[in-house]
C-alpha cells in the first residue's frame, strides 16, 4: 500500500485548539484542491489587477497581494484598486465562498451560524523565500465574523498571539501546503504574523515549485 497516499505524518500534527476560537487543522486541503489553488492564482494574478506589495506606513511589505471581491489597502477596502491601476477587482469566486463555510465549520462544527457564513473578500498571499509578515490584527473589517486561514507551497512558522499587543504571551506553529487554520470569536483579533517560510518544503503535486501561497478569507462587512 503506498505511504504517499495514506501516510501518517498528520499523527504528529494532530488538530488543535491554540486558543479559544483558533483552530489549526493540518492537511485539510487536499493535493488536488492545493494544486486547484495555485492554478487559479495564476489566472487572478493575471489581472485586472496584478498582485502588489503593499506599502504600510511607508514601508513596501515583502509579500505580493491580489484580492477579490474587495480590495484591501492599508486600511480600507474599495472595490477599485486605487493604490494599484484603478482597476475594479476579480469578484470572489462562490466556489471560495463554499471552500470558506466547509473550513468554519471544520473548525467549529455545524451550526445555523456557520450555515450563513458568507465571506466577500480573499486576500490572496504570495511570498517568495525571503517575505515574511509582521504582527498585526486583521481589523479593516466592520464584521468580526471568523478569519479562514489556506496555505499551498512551502510550509512558514506562524505565530499567534493575544489580542492586546504584538508582545507574548504568543505561540509558533508550522502552518504546511494544506493547513486550514481558523480564527474566530474571542481569537479575532488576536496579533499574527509569518515569521519565515522554509524554502523547498512544497510537496511534489501541490501545484507550486517555490513560494508560499496564503489565502485568508473575511467578511468585510460593507455594502
Ligand atoms: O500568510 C499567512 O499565513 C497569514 C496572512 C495574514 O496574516 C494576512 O493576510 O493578514
């Protein structure tokens, strides 16, 4: 029987509640839906609007974004990217917006809530084997409805924190090419950022030779 296709590697990376409201599910996607992924960030790369390192207080951020439904600069959403060519972003596919209610109710199981989960905008991460990303709240967003976190390509340690300051108490974990990771409820606007990504830990078949692709996927909230 082949060890690729029903290794047990995800023994050691069991499941985990870090925090009330964060959830790490490892390998929740699987090679063909990472593969599926990285694909389509080829085509949304290809515009309208190309992907684009923020500039936060001055500083260009060492990761590229491309974002659908709404365009996120810091610290708005428009629906035209306004920082970048004015263009009016990729609508948020529903095949993403189904991807993100399966993944909040992995984390938290079934509910009428989680049932209504409707997530309008995907930041869509690239980072090359150099980016990484500070601490920081996600809190553009008028709703506070749960964060989902998708990971294709080589594997970062992330770290997530509280949510009163960058400082600890905060832990690391290996976020790797098929990790959900969830936060919601009282972890929503906890403090995280990627310290490092590990060059050459994408696995053959998830769709990317280099780099680290990271989708989050929100509710902004606005109309
Ligand atoms: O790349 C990640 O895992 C985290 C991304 C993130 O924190 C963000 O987009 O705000």
């Amino acid at each position: 029987m082949s060890g690729a296709l029903f290794g047990d590697e995800l023994l050691e990376r069991p499941r985990r509640e870090l925090a009330p409201g964060a959830v790490h599910v490892p390998g929740w996607l699987t090679l063909e839906q990472q593969a599926w992924i990285a694909e389509r960030f080829r085509e949304w790369s290809a515009g309208p609007v190309p992907p684009r390192a923020a500039a936060v207080r001055g500083h260009e951020m060492s990761v590229k974004t491309v974002c659908l439904g709404w365009h996120w600069q810091p610290y708005r959403y428009t629906r035209e990217a306004t920082d970048v060519n004015g263009a009016r972003v990729l609508p948020l596919p529903d095949w993403l917006e189904r991807v993100g209610r399966l993944a909040v109710a992995e984390a938290y199981g079934p509910s009428k809530t989680v049932r209504q989960y409707a997530p309008d905008t995907a930041l869509v991460n690239y980072y090359d084997e150099d980016a990484r990303m500070g601490m920081h709240q996600d809190k553009d967003e008028v709703s506070r409805a749960p964060v989902v976190s998708l990971s294709v390509g080589n594997s970062c340690l992330f770290r997530f924190g509280n949510s009163e300051s960058r400082a600890r108490p905060y832990e690391d974990l290996v976020l790797a090419s098929g990790d959900l990771f969830v936060f919601g409820g009282p972890a929503r606007l906890a403090f995280h950022g990627v310290m490092k990504t590990y060059p050459g830990t994408a696995p053959a078949g998830c769709g990317l030779e280099t780099g680290r692709i990271n989708i989050t996927l929100r509710v902004t909230g606005l109309d």
